[in-house]
C-alpha cells in the first residue's frame, strides 16, 4: 500500500560515470549498496544533493579530472560527505592532485567487488567519523531517507508498496495500488518505455530507468532506476528539471537551492517591477543543532529545502527560492503569485509543511516556522525589500498566531491592532473602504464558469487588502455584524443585477451569517432586497456557515425550508470547518455542500487524509447534494477530487477573487 516506510538499513551512493554509469551502479548494488547514477557533469551537483547519498563516486578515467570532479566536491565538503575518484593504472600517479582538489578516497580499474566493497566500507567510516559517530550518521541519513521517492512490487508482481511522498506527487491515492495504478497515472506516450525498461531488466536482470512528466507539474520528470532487491522488482526515484540551472557558483552547496548572491542578483533585476518576497526561518535551529549534532542539522536543512522546492512549485511554479542564511530561506514572487493573499497562501503551506515530523529513525523532529513577507514598492532596490521582508520577519517571530507578517507597499508592516480595527471599521463603510470581488466557480470538467461567491475585502488605508478573515472577526468582536453584513449582500446584488446579458447564466452566491438567521423579520427583509436589486431568485444561493447553523438545527431548517420555497438555493458554507453532524446535515433542506479549503487541500495529502475527504464527497452525494471545494490550487488536488465526484471547483488554481469588470472580461474571454 502507499504510504508504507521503506527500510533504511541499506546507504546511498551517487556515481557519475560519463561512459560506464549502468555496470558501476550495477556493481554498487551487487555489494549492497543503493545507486543513483548519472552521465553529465553539469547538473550532477544539483543530483548529488536532491539525492539521499552521503558518498559520490566519480569515474575519472579518460583524463576528464578537473571537469567531473571540480563541480562536486563543494557539495561534497559541505553536507561532510566521501568522494571517491576512479582511476586508471596509468594515472596512480595522478592521485595527490586529485586528493587537493577534495577527493577523499580512490579506487584503481578494473573494480572488483572485493576493492569495491572496502573502499565504500571507508569511505563510510569517514563520514562517520566526520558526523560525531556512527548513530549521528545513521540519524542524517535517516533524515535524507524521509522524504525519498520509491516504490517496490510484491514479490507476485500483483502489488505495489510505495512511499508516502511519491504517492502524494503522482496522485495516487489507491489503499492497495498495483503496478497497473502507476501506468496509468502517466502519460499514454510515456507508458510503453516503462514496460520496455520493466521487461529489459526481467529478461538481462540489469538495472533500467526510465522518465516520464510529472502529472500537473509542467516541466519537471521524475527517473525510475530499477533495481532487484531480494527478488523483487524496487526503484529509486529522482526529481529532474528541464529548467536545470547549469551555474554552480548561484548554488547553494549545502542545499541546493540558489545562493544569497543569486537571490539579490534576481532582485536587483527585479527592480521598479511588481515583486514579492516571502522570507522563512527556522525557530531555534541551534537547540536542534545541540542536541543531534552538525551532521544531521545539515541533513535536515537539505530536507527542508525539498520540502520548499515542492511546495512553490505546486503554488507559485517557477519561482525564485534561495537560501539565504543558515536558517533563512527566500521565496521570491512575480505575477499573479506576488499578490498579497496568494502570497500569504504561500507562506502558510511552507509553515505547515516545516512542521510535519522528520524522522530521525529513533527520533521525530518538530519543527516551527516563521515567515515575513514584504511586497516591493517603487524605489525600492534588492538591500531595502530583503530589509523590509527581514522586518516583518521580526514581527513575526514577535507576534502569535499563525506566524506570518505582511509589509505591503505601504511603509508600516501589516502587524495588526485588533482595537484600532474596531475603531476603523465603524468608519470603513462610509469610507467605501469595504468592496466586494466574485470568486469564479467552475464545474470540474469543464473551463467555463458556472457561477460566482461574492466576497468581502477591507481596502484599509494602513495596511492594504485585508481578507474576510480579519473583517468578520473585527465586525464579531466590535457587534458590528449585522451593518457589515446588511452591506456586502446589497453591495453584492447590486453589481450582479448590472452585469451584462453574457453572464445571464452564472448563479451568485451570498454569504449569511448566524446573527442574519437570528434577525426577527430576516427573511421578508432579504428577500426584499433581492426583489429591489432585480437580480433574478432563481440564481442567487444562499450560503450559511456549518458552525453558525449548529446554534439552533431546528430554527435553520425551517428558514431554509422557506427560502427554497421562494425560489433560493441553499448550501451550507465551510463544511469540515465546525461540529460536523451527519444527522442534522441530513434533515437541513441544502443543495449544495461547500467543502472548506483546508479540507479540500488534504485530498493531495496522506491515505488518511483522503479517505476522510472521500468520505463527505460521497455522504453529500447520497443526500443527493452537489458538492463545491473550495479553496483548490494545485491540478493534482482537482483530478483526485473530480475522481471523487466533487462538482464544482473555486480556487487560486483558476481565479482569486476579481472585481465585476475583470469577471465580465473572464467570461467573454471563455
């Protein structure tokens, strides 16, 4: 099944080999070891860190030294590595050059299994002894195992085990997947070199690879090296880009990822134009560092830095990420992504993502993260936003709650004053400070929009675009509600009923709240706002939060009765969110069940997670209820839930919120 641990007893070697790759990962294995191997030199110090290998051996003969080895060995020194040069006879002599130039230990052709496995059992106790000691070895290389890729078939070919992480990439979310589950998540192009490279290997018992595209993730493959082990068919499994960025000096040699220079370079081009930064750090990383020592601290920044790279690419696709210092890490953000609430998106999934355990084999290591975001104003250079983007940082650290601190353009950071808030909301609606944008809903199949949710946004003067979130619970607190609310509906029906005949079609959705419903008279005074408007009954939805509607079942039932009968629709708002009930769910009179983003975004995450998903997909459709997700970023969220049969769709991944003109241009546009 997916998901399962693989064992973590057998250590990892990279070989770059330009002419002799396959029987060098061949032998490698044969003495126990797991090979991931490479031809070029360009992009293997990028394939050295992304892997889990601790020893990199590197094929010198044929007088290629400076090309293959120079590019290694910064990595190789950096995370405390072992690098082994192979040599021909003739070029014994070579060897103390070789030594200077970071080589560490060294095998003379032809190999054999004896040489081999002695060299690798040295070059292992010096990375050990680099590492404080064998345990903190086996902890870092634990910790480098614990995001890997692969998969392994039963020993009957009938089942695959694969791991959590891989699973999740691919989409694939079977209980008991099968060698066939995987085939058929990739492209039919790409399938027939799978079982050419399955079948080669059956027949010549020989290691194979092969590539293919990565489902949803435009540019980016993942390489299969099949290997035996005990029998069975098993397979590591590598990242590789077509955007490889060839320049080692821009790279970080401990991660990976771009340097700082690398990443004030990209700003520097960047300025006077539309960019944002989000800077994250670790919290207290050092007490990390005391307690398990240099060498796994190390390793756990390489899995933090994956752990980044996968979550920016799913959000902000090709952005820029950079480490910049030893905890820091910089996301920086251009076009639709360098918006103030996809940015925040960003920055709350990297925090989540940090805070998932690492495993240490004897231990789990937790985690926190912070993040500071600045968006660039027109003066400034690279010095001032990363200077910017470090003091929301600050506050964030200083601050509570979720963790994360917005600069916008303007000079104060976005540190918010809950009793100012209340001040300035009694104020906002005679400001016009309170404006309303139409997230496009769109059934899953189908790229046309369907419909719209109408939702509020506070353009406050000091801290810039505030979201929903922030204006309800300041209304909440300030008894505020029922004004705030009373506007964003009147506000929302006035522009519907304006649009143009091109959206005749689309339905609009309208939030009402718990203290709405309480209102004596509610019902006659909101459908006679909507008569007022002109905006037809038949495609307005009311939609009313599952918390709220939990406070009095019978009373919601019976409004919503009432409102159906008028000629409404009803949906229940942010399910997952509150108290769920089957039994008052299935006696409220709905249409259609709203699943809350958080929920729907752990439909791409671990077999439980989707098992729980599944689960509300399924009891909404049975009550004959038609199913909305909310909050849907990623292609792989949206395949698992059309597979499920959710109906409609709202999300970053087609449309943030837009204003009534941009609406009308997404709809003529098609």
């Amino acid at each position: 099944m997916s998901g399962q641990a693989a064992p973590d007893g057998q250590r990892s070697i990279f070989i770059l080999s330009p002419g002799d790759r396959d029987p060098l990962c061949r032998a490698a294995q044969e003495a126990g070891w797991r090979a991931i191997g490479a031809r070029r030199a360009t992009d293997a110090p990028q394939r050295f860190l992304r892997s889990d290998a601790q020893i990199a051996l590197v094929d010198m003969r044929g007088g290629t030294a400076a090309k293959l080895i120079a590019p290694l060995v910064p990595a190789v020194d950096a995370g405390g590595c072992a690098l082994v040069v192979l040599v021909d006879p003739a070029a014994v002599a070579s060897l103390p050059q070789l030594f200077d130039a970071g080589a560490t230990h060294f095998l003379v052709a032809p190999v054999t299994q004896p040489l081999l496995q002695a060299t690798l059992a040295s070059a292992q106790r010096l990375v050990e002894r680099l590492g404080g000691g064998a345990m903190q070895s086996q902890r870092a290389q634990r910790i480098r195992r614990g995001d890997a890729l692969y998969w392994e078939m039963d020993r009957d070919g009938a089942g695959l085990r694969l791991s959590e992480s891989l699973a999740r990439n691919l989409g694939i979310e079977a209980w008991q997947p099968t060698p066939s589950t995987l085939i058929h998540r990739l492209a039919r192009n790409e399938r027939k070199a799978v079982l050419n490279a399955l079948e080669g290997m059956m027949q010549s018992g020989r290691p194979a690879a092969f590539a293919h595209a990565v489902p949803g993730r435009p540019g980016n493959r993942l390489v299969h090296h099949l290997r035996f082990v005990d029998g069975t068919v098993a397979a590591d499994v590598e990242w590789l880009s077509d955007a490889q960025d060839q320049d080692v000096a821009s790279r970080d040699n401990l991660t990976g990822l771009r340097s700082r220079q690398a990443a004030l370079d990209w700003l520097d081009r960047r300025s006077g134009l539309p960019t944002t930064v989000v800077l994250l750090s670790i919290s207290q990383f050092d007490r990390m560092n005391a307690a398990y020592g240099q060498v796994v601290g190390d390793a756990l920044l390489g899995r933090i830095a994956r752990r980044i790279e996968q979550i920016v690419d799913a959000v902000a696709g090709h952005a820029m990420v950079a480490r910049i210092a030893g905890t820091e890490f910089l996301v920086g953000l251009t076009g639709e992504p360098a918006a103030a609430e996809r940015a925040t998106y960003l920055a709350r999934q990297l925090i989540e993502a940090i805070s998932r355990p690492f495993s240490a084999g004897d231990h789990l290591i937790r985690l926190i993260a912070r993040c500071g975001i600045a968006q660039a104003r027109a003066e400034d250079d690279a010095t001032q936003l990363l200077r910017r983007a470090g003091a929301a940082l600050a506050d964030a650290r200083q601050g509570g709650g979720e963790g994360i601190r917005i600069f916008s353009a303007e000079k104060r950071s976005r540190q918010l004053d809950a009793d100012q808030l209340e001040t300035d909301l009694r104020l906002a609606l005679h400001r016009g400070e309170i404006g309303i944008v139409f997230q496009p809903q769109y059934p899953v199949y189908d790229h046309r929009i369907s419909g719209v949710e109408a939702l509020a946004r506070w353009n406050h003067p000091i801290y810039g675009p505030l979201g929903a979130g922030i204006l309800f619970g300041t209304a909440e607190r300030s008894d505020y509600m029922l004004p705030l609310s009373a506007h964003i509906q009147a506000e929302a029906l006035r522009q519907a009923a304006a649009w143009p005949s091109a959206l005749s079609n689309l339905r609009l959705s309208i939030n009402v709240t718990a203290a709405d419903i309480a209102q004596p008279g509610f019902m006659a005074d909101f459908l006679g706002q909507v008569d007022r408007s002109g905006f037809p009954r038949s495609r307005l939805t009311v939609e009313i939060t599952e918390s709220g509607l939990i406070q009095d079942v019978d009373a919601a039932a019976a409004l919503l009765t009432a409102l159906r009968s008028e000629g409404l629709a009803v949906a229940i708002d942010d399910f997952g969110t509150g108290y769920s009930s089957l039994a008052y769910l299935k006696g409220l009179p709905l249409d259609y069940l709203k699943i809350d983003s958080s929920l729907a975004q752990d439909i791409a995450g671990s077999a439980r997670d989707r098992i729980i998903v599944r689960g509300v997909i399924h009891m909404a459709k049975s009550l004959g209820l038609n199913v909305i997700a909310e909050g849907v970023e990623t292609e792989q969220q949206l395949d698992l839930l059309a597979r499920e049969g959710c109906d409609y769709y709202q999300g970053f991944l087609r449309s943030a919120g837009v204003s009534s003109p941009e609406l009308i241009s997404l709809v003529l546009q098609g």
